[in-house]
C-alpha cells in the first residue's frame, strides 16, 4: 500500500490527467456496450440529429441557439449534396424524382436516401460523400418515397437500418456494407409476419415501409405500407431483433379470433381485410419500455358493407410494450371510417400541465384538422372529448355507417371540418360563381356524412395534418402545420367479368388504378395525372417498367402477373387485346352478385370511388376561401392557440392585392431553442424561418425544387446548421435532388 501510494505520488500532473482521460474513455467505451442506443450527451445538447422526428419522442425540437431570431436574417448556404447524380453514361431514370426524407445525423455523419433509394453517408460539414448503397443492385427496383432512416449502436457495432420495396436492411454504418449476420446477409423480408394464419402467399403482397420504425434496446418495431383496395395486406406491426433480423412478435390490428377487438369485426373479416396499418412512423418512450403510433383505415376506402362495426384497431392511436408486442391502451379517432382519414403522422410525446399537475402525454394530429392529447399511460384524453351524432343518409345499400364519432373539445381544430356556401372561395368574382355552380349541384354540410353515388363534397379526406408531423417544444407548445382542401367523391358502379370468362385490361385498370386515376382515365390532379394520352409521353415499355416498379406515391404492381400488365398496358395504349386467363390470385376477379354476399380474397367490392379529385375553380386554385395552409402554434397546457399564420404563397396572387392565402403543404416544422420554427412544405419551394413567439417570417430561402420534407438542425465543430432535402416533383413540381444545408456566416 505505502509502494503504491509514493508511485501515485511521483506522477506528472499531465500524466494524471491522461490517466484520468483513458479511464473515462474506458468507462465510456464499457457503458456502450452493455447499454446499447442510449442517447448520448452529443445528442441531448443537440450536436446530433439521431433518428426520424428528431428523437424517439418525435419532438422535433433542437436545444441549438447559434442561430436565432437575432441572426437568422444572414443565414446561407453552406453546401449542396446531389443526391440524384447518376454515373456517368447512365440513362436518365423513367420515373420522377422526388425525396421526402428528413436524415439523420451522428457524430459528423448525414445519412440519407436519394429519389431512387439509395443509402449514402455524407460530411455533415461538407457534404462530401462518404459512401452510397444501391439495394435494387442487379434486381427489379420497387420505388417508393422514403421519410428516413434508423440507427443502432452497440460499442463498436454500429448500423444503419432502412427499408427498400419489401425489403429491411441492416448496414454498416462506417462502410455501407451489408451486416451479414441480420437475415440473410443484410437483409430482412417486411412482409415477414404480415400473412399469420392466412391463406395468402406474402411473396406476392405488396408491402413496403415509407416511415422508419423506432429502436428499443436491441428490438426493432416497424410497420408498413399496403395497398388501400381489396387486395390490402394487413396492417400488422412487427418487432425484429436488430442483431439477427429475427421476428420476435406481431400485432394484429386487425384481430384474429380469439383476440381483444375481434368482436369489433364481422365474423372472418380478418380473412379478407387489410390496412389499418401505421405508415407514418412511430415514437418511443425508452422509459416506459412503449411505442406509441397511429394506424389508418381499414381496406377497402369508403365501403364498409362487408366490415360493419367499429373496426378495431383501425384508426387508432395504440401503445404496445416494445419488448413483447403485448397491448398497453388504444383510442380510435374514427369508428367504421368510411373516409380514409388514417392517422396521417407520428404522435408526439410532450409533458404538459393539466389540472395543476404535470402529465406525460401523447398529443396526436389527424387528417381532419384535429389534436387529441391522451395520457401516455392510460390513453384517456386530457381535454373532453365528445362522442357527436353523424349522418347515416344517403349510404350505399347494405352499409351502416357508426352513429357517432368522437370529437375532442381542446384544442379547437386547426383546419376546416365542413364546406359551406360561407366557406366558397373569394379571391375573384369569377372563381366565386365557377365554384358554387358546382357547390349548388352537390351535397356537403356534414364531415361525416357516407360516401354515396350522388356524390360529396369533403375535408378531411387529404389535408389537415399531414406525414411531415409537428413539433413541440419544452414549453408544451405545439407547431402544427395544416391543409384545407375540399374533396369532391362520388362513388361509382364496379364491375369486373366472371374470372372463368378471363381478364380483361379495362378490368385490371378499373381494379388497380381507377381509385387514383378515376375510371374515365382523365386523372384527379397533378399528383394523379391525365392517362388519356399518355401514349404520347411514354413508350409502351417505358409504361410498363413504371407499373412494374413505382413511381412517386404510385408503388410497385409487381404482383400483377406479367401477362396481366401486358394487358393492362395495352389498355392503356387503346390496343384491343382480348381476355386473358388469371393467373394469380391477387388481381381482378369476381364481384360479388349482392353487397350481402362473401367473396374470396382477393376483395372485390361492389363499389369504387371516382379518384382523388380535389375540387378547385377554373383556374387550379382550392375552391374553398384562403387560407389554404396555416402554420399553427397551440399551448397544450391550455388548448389555445397563441397564433396563427399564413404558410406559402402564390406569388402572382398577392401581385393582385390577394391577400397571402397559404398554399397545399407537405413536410413538417422543427423548433430551436434559438426562438425559430423552420419550414419548407409550400408550393412555392422556399424554406422559411418563424419566430416561435409571434409567427412572423424572419427569414426565407427559394429552393431550386421543392422542400417536400421536413429539415434538421445539427452541429459540428461548433457550427450549427439546418438541411433540407429539395427533391421537387409532388403534385407536378419540377423534379429536384439535393440536399441543402444553411449556416452563419
């Protein structure tokens, strides 16, 4: 002891200190390994961006205040990553570009995707690419949008997982290279689980992932996209084991017998239903061991004759125990939706004051303009909610509609819920007379009034909170972005010839793309174009590649059989081809004879919507009154709105004395600590800077495309800096790429 204590005594004060350094550096290195994805103190001081919405909460608040609302007015482009740059002598790709991905970044690291779902890893500083991964490398790519990325650590095993088509990935995060130790070599099947108990070949669903999952310790839980019609997968969520890519559990949201909810279902119904499932993402608390999400409507889209009930856990906000799958509590928005008002975002995990006391919550935007903030452990609303009369008029034959839907009192909602003859658009006489010419001819008045074949006019089947999110930031202040768009659907007659009397290519485009494109072929928007003529922009195998693999919000129809596409495409070509036979059990057959009457998988309802038509005056403009996007900021401790504001801008209508109207808005905010919201989102592709106090724009930047995504805030080397991906193309915009990122000067 008395050796020891004079050789401690004889150190150098700088050999102390390096001792002291290592030991730290050792301990570090030993809490890493037995506490894996711990959040770090880089990540707590915001140094870090690490996961999608920010971090596992989905707050997507920044404790960075190098920019402020100070200094924010001098900010500038630090660099541009080109995340659409092809090698050299490639030919340009048949399908538009588009990113809708907010990145991650980890200690000087961006990860991301580029428009044709290609992994890289990038200079956080620079911009300088490190590495990029192709997954449709000698395949048949599946394209799809992609909203992020995931990362797990474990010392020095550290990974990047995403998904691509049908397909999870797992890849070092250093080198880009497959882990093959998880599924077979890198790479996880994600419709793994989506077929228990069924008689359905996954290999042939169509099943993909456009929001990341979320990490606890070493489980992974995702859900999915399916198709919205009568072929839908279901919408099961998943836990896979990050280190091997093992399924570990599965949660039915459409329950199997024996199952709590099953009795919310007709008999069966789980045979031949699909959907309600969680495509825009997930938030964790590690503490509570719980994922939290939201799922959407169950299939088929505005018919329910054969699911009658309340369709659990459809259109609910859920929270399972991470580790087992097990149920904690679940709270649905809509009952029997017949409007395909999914729960279009991640929830937010917030803590706010309510009856004096402060409370863990899970505050939840929707599609329809409303906010309903549930206790994080029991799932009951903190404000009232209102369980209100609905209209079960003029329904389709066989259908009953639920004859209430719940209705939360705080805070108001944040967009529109009916389209009235007050609410018909203002911005010139003409468009006024235009618009209620249609309005005189039609029926609104009642959100939740059934689809119908004489038609309606609604909101709330696309707008209000969208997959971009909201933030909030410590106050308990949310910032919620938000759409007001009417809808004009009619529900039309669907019939399909016997399967014994063959296929033809009308039925398989009545069956596979008239929901979008409408039956007459004429298209419902930008996003849904005209397919008239689309000979005349595209070649007959440049059609059949982009069916075969995606294109925008259009996902792959690989499970259509080729002779099928054939068929399909020729239709489409006006070349009259005759019926050919079926060969796969995942396209057109049968109708059913009566509404009453079961048919097999796949389901073929009687019925199908005449597409995607918003309803907009003779020249292109929402027909209901401005604003068309706000920007909100809403105090969840009182359930007021502090303001208010305008998002976007038609710059040759305030040239005309038009007020600011907002604009159509995809991507989400963040918040800072510096006092700043910042937003991309608008059709007019600029990024804009918010002071969180008072709404007002102290900064602006025109994108050379659309920011369709929600940007990040991150630091390296003590420079803080703000990205956004301008990948252009939704709803008709020129197409973009890059990757952009804002600093001081």
């Amino acid at each position: 002891m008395t050796n020891s204590f004079v050789n401690f005594r004889k150190i150098k004060h700088h050999q102390l200190f390096i001792l002291i350094a290592c030991s730290l550096c050792l301990s570090a290195v030993f809490l890493a390994f037995i506490s894996p994805n711990k959040i770090t103190i880089e990540e707590e001081t915001g140094k870090n961006w690490p996961g999608y919405g920010g971090n596992k909460a989905g707050n997507r608040y920044s404790p960075l205040s190098q920019i402020n609302t100070g200094n924010v007015a001098t900010l500038k482009v630090a660099w541009q990553y080109d995340a659409a740059k092809r090698p050299e002598g490639s030919p340009a790709p048949k399908r538009q570009m588009e990113i809708q991905c907010q990145p991650i970044v980890i200690d000087g690291i961006l990860y991301g995707t580029t428009p044709n779902l290609n992994l890289f890893a990038i200079k956080a500083d620079t911009g300088e690419e490190l590495w990029k991964f192709d997954p449709f490398k000698d395949k048949t790519p599946r394209f799809h949008v992609s909203r992020g990325v995931m990362y797990w650590a474990n010392g020095m095993d550290k990974r990047i997982l995403y998904t691509a088509g049908p397909q999870l990935f797992a890849l070092d995060a250093a080198t880009g290279k497959p882990v093959e130790s998880f599924g077979e070599k890198g790479i996880v099947d994600l419709r793994e689980g989506t077929s228990d108990n069924l008689d359905r070949d996954k290999s042939k669903m169509s099943v993909d992932a456009t929001s990341p999952g979320v990490i606890y310790k070493n489980m992974l839980v995702i859900g999915s996209r399916v198709s919205e019609y009568g072929d839908a997968a279901p919408g099961t969520i998943r836990g896979f084991d990050i280190l091997t890519g093992t399924l570990k559990w599965a949660f039915h949201t459409i329950p199997q017998p024996g199952e709590k909810g099953y009795e919310t279902w007709p008999k069966d119904a789980w045979k031949k239903m699909g959907g309600a499932n969680n495509w825009a993402g997930m938030v964790m608390d590690e503490k509570r061991g719980a994922v939290y999400f939201g799922t959407g409507s169950p299939s088929v889209d505005f018919y329910g004759v054969d699911r009658e009930g309340k369709n659990l856990y459809a259109n609910c906000v859920i929270s399972l125990n991470a580790e087992t799958g097990k149920l904690n509590w679940y709270y649905q928005t809509v009952h029997h939706d017949l409007w395909d008002r999914d729960i279009s975002c991640q929830p937010n995990l917030v803590r706010v004051k309510s009856k004096a006391h402060m409370v863990d919550a899970v505050a939840q935007a929707t599609k329809d303009g409303l906010l309903f903030l549930l206790n994080r452990d029991t799932g009951l609303p903190l404000f009232p909610v209102e369980e209100r009369s609905a209209a079960t008029n003029y329904k389709l034959p066989g259908e009953h509609p639920w004859p209430t839907q719940p209705y939360p009192t705080k805070p108001a909602p944040f967009s529109r819920q009916v389209f009235t003859e007050n609410e018909i658009t203002n911005i010139s006489p003409e468009a006024n007379a235009f618009v209620k010419a249609k309005f005189d001819q039609s029926r609104s008045g009642n959100k939740y009034m059934p689809p119908s074949k004489e038609g309606t006019l609604y909101l709330g089947i696309g707008g209000g909170a969208e997959w971009g999110g909201n933030a909030a930031d410590p106050d308990g202040i949310l910032y919620q972005n938000g759409n007001e768009m009417v809808w004009d659907l009619k529900m039309l007659d669907f019939k399909v010839p016997n399967v014994d009397e063959g296929i033809t290519g009308k039925s398989l485009y009545m069956r596979n793309c008239a929901a979008c494109h409408r039956s007459d072929r004429l298209g419902s928007g930008q996003e849904y174009p005209n397919l008239v003529s689309v000979g005349s922009r595209l070649s007959k195998d440049d059609i059949n590649t982009i069916i075969k693999s995606g294109r925008g919000r259009m996902p792959s129809f690989q499970h259509i059989p080729e002779k099928e596409r054939e068929a399909l495409v020729n239709f489409l070509l006006g070349i009259d081809t005759k019926a050919v036979a079926s060969t796969d059990n995942h396209s057109a057959t049968a109708a059913p004879e009566t509404t009453s009457k079961k048919s097999d998988f796949p389901y073929i309802p009687p019925y199908i919507n005449n597409g995607w038509t918003r309803f907009f005056d003779q020249n292109g403009y929402p027909a209901i009154k401005p604003p068309w996007g706000t920007l909100n900021a809403i105090d969840l401790n009182t359930g007021k709105y502090l303001w208010r504001v305008p998002l976007g801008e038609f710059p040759e209508l305030t040239k005309k004395g038009i007020p600011i109207t907002g604009t159509e808005n995809y991507g989400g905010p963040i918040v800072t600590a510096g006092g700043l919201v910042f937003i991309a989102a608008t059709k007019d592709e600029r990024i804009r800077a918010f002071d969180k106090k008072t709404g007002k724009v102290v900064w602006e930047y025109q994108l050379p495309a659309g920011g369709f995504a929600t940007p990040i805030t991150y630091q390296v080397n003590g420079k803080q800096y703000v990205v956004i991906a301008a990948g252009g193309s939704k709803n008709g915009h020129k197409p973009g790429g890059s990757y952009i990122a804002f600093a001081l000067p």
